[in-house]
C-alpha cells in the first residue's frame, strides 16, 4: 500500500504587494497510516503554510504554484474544490489551527460549535444526533459531556484546546494536522494535551503532521522528524535517528540550544536572523548562519542527499563530489 500522504517538490508562495514570498519552496515529504510526523523550524519558515496548503486552505493572497499532494494515491492540487470539500477536507484530513482555542465563538456553547462542525459535513445529522455526538466527543478529550452547554469564557485554556481538537476529530480523519497545539499553555497543561493526543492517535491510528518550534516537545511524540528552514526542508528522517545524530548545522544548532528550563515564552535561539522569504540567499539558505560555511554553499543550492534509506539531508558537507 502507498503511504497515506506523499507532497512531493510543494511550493506555495505569498503575492504579497510588497514581492514574491516563497514561504514553501520545493517540500517533499512523506507520512504513512498511524505515523506521527514532526515539522520543526523557527517562527516564520513556512511551517502553518505548508499544514494550510495540505488542506488546500492557502489564505491569499498565498496560492500553491507547484508540486502534488498525493493523499491515498489521488492529487489534492489539481482536484475540483467540491469534491475535495465533499470528500476530503475535514473528513480525511483536519487541522488544529494555530491559536484557534482563541478562536472560539464567545457568544454560542461549545456544544453548538462542535454540532455544527459535525452538521456541516454531514447533511443528514439531525441537531440533536449532533450535540449527543458533540457531549461523546467531549467525553473523548476528557472534559465532563454536560458541558456541551459552557460558554468558551467558561474553561480554562487546556479545556479550550481540548475543545478544539475534539472538533479536529469529529469526522474522524486518517491524519490531522496539529499546529503547535501547545503554546499559550503551561508547561504542566501542555504535557496533558500531548498525552492527550497521543492517546487519541493510538487508539484511532490516526497519522497526525505536529508542528512546533519545540524540539524537546516532539521528540515526545514523532516517529519521523522534519526540519524546516527559509522555506525547505533541510534534514528529514526517523526522529530517534536525528535526535541522536544531527547531520545538518541548523539542526544542530536547534538541538542544542533546547534551554534546559523552559518557560512558556522562551524559545529557540541560534545567532543571526532567518532571511527574508522574497529575496532568499542565493545557494543554501543557511550560509550567512552557518559556522561551517564553504564557498559552494554561497553559490550552489545543496541538494538534498540520502544518508541511509529514509534519511536525507541537504548539506553541501555530506555530499560526495
Ligand atoms: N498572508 C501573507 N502574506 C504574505 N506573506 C505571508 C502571509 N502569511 C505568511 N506569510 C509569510 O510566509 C512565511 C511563512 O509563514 P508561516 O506562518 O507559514 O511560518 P511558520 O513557520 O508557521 O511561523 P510561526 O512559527 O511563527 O507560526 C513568513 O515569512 C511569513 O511572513
Ligand atoms: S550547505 Fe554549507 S552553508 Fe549550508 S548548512 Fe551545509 S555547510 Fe552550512
Ligand atoms: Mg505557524
């Protein structure tokens, strides 16, 4: 059987007023049925683009201009938007949208939220079938069913998550894509949702796409691992692997300054800044950062190298010439 989901050479750009972004530029990746993939990178590399793009979700004045997504061996780039909303979009594949606890409707219950979620997509759901479903799917993320009625002012920030992915889950996808799902929330709470879905993934086997800035928060979770820099996907394979054994600089760097302490507001940080997605540098993206930077890497694009089956990285470093 193919894997679940397969995007080769993906590229999605911005057409912003201001030049070209090119926010996902030429992403390959793979992810099999009940697999968990991690996609890690600093803020602004491209990682909500890419998750919007599977779903076909670009908000413009982005667009995807080139490459496939193949989910269970059919292209979502080319097909009719119907049959992808009829077929595809939530029921096969959903996503926890980045900051959506906040997203919330403050004025109607939770209950009516997640129905109506269901409803939309299910034409022949009556609204009372909706809200029983809605009360089990609560009861699936672990908050009381008898508060379908509760205003979202009413729960915490972890319950609110909770919320938001019960909806996420309400179709039951093959692979949902998870956008840093944890940040906002304390450390404590933020424990409890990864267990949370890594629970749900289990016992649904379901494949999930996680994405963060967090390191030490994935390596929780992933069985594959992606790093992402100025749009590219720069060092792929098994997370035990590359945890273990980073090959590529930035990933190196990344590894490394994981702060032992954490609090909610402090992230990763390597010297220098990531390069404006317009007007990228010219070879590897990660020359005017990288400690170990040849003439080549100012001139030429590495390409991306397999290792070992399964293991790539784009280095001029590892490549034999
Ligand atoms: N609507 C837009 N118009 C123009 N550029 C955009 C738009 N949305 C995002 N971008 C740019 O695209 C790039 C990728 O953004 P994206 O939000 O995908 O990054 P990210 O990795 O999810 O960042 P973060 O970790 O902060 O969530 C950034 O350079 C961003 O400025
Ligand atoms: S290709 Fe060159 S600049 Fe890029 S990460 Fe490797 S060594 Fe550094
Ligand atoms: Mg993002």
């Amino acid at each position: 059987m193919p894997p679940l989901l397969v995007v080769q050479n993906l590229r999605v750009y911005y057409y912003s007023l201001r030049g070209i972004v090119k926010a996902v530029d030429g992403v390959s990746i793979e992810v099999d049925r009940g697999e968990t993939l991690a996609l890690a990178g600093e803020s602004g590399c491209g990682k909500s683009t890419l998750g919007f793009a599977l779903l076909r979700l670009v908000p413009p004045p982005g667009r995807i201009v080139g490459g496939r997504i193949l989910f269970d061996g059919t292209d979502l780039v080319t097909l009719p938007e119907d049959v992808l909303r009829r077929e595809y979009r939530w029921k096969r594949i959903s996503m926890i949208f980045q900051g959506a606890m906040n997203a919330l409707n403050p004025v109607r219950t939770i209950g009516d939220q997640i129905a109506e979620a269901i409803m939309i997509h299910e034409k022949n759901v009556t609204k009372r079938e909706a809200l029983e479903r809605a009360a089990e799917l609560l009861k699936m993320v672990g908050i009381d069913p008898k508060r379908v009625k509760s205003y979202p002012h009413e729960l915490s920030g972890g319950m609110k998550q909770r919320v938001v992915i019960a909806m996420a889950l309400a179709l039951n996808p093959d692979l949902v894509i998870a956008d840093e799902p944890t940040t906002a929330l304390d450390v404590v709470v933020q424990a409890q949702i990864m267990n949370l879905l890594k629970t749900l993934k289990k016992e649904r086997n379901m494949a999930m796409i996680m994405i963060s800035h967090d390191l030490a928060l994935l390596a929780e979770i992933a069985d594959k691992i992606a790093v992402m820099y100025a749009g590219k996907i720069v060092e792929y394979g098994p997370s035990d692997v590359v945890y273990e054994n980073p090959m590529h600089p930035y990933t190196q760097l990344l590894l490394r300054s994981i702060p032992r302490l954490r609090g909610p507001k402090e992230l990763v940080w390597i010297p220098g800044q990531p390069p404006d997605l317009r007007t990228p540098p010219p070879g590897c993206r990660f020359h005017p950062r990288c400690p170990f930077a040849m003439d080549v890497c100012r001139r030429e694009e590495p390409p991306m190298i397999e290792i070992e089956p399964n293991r790539y990285v784009a280095c001029w470093m590892y490549a034999k010439r």
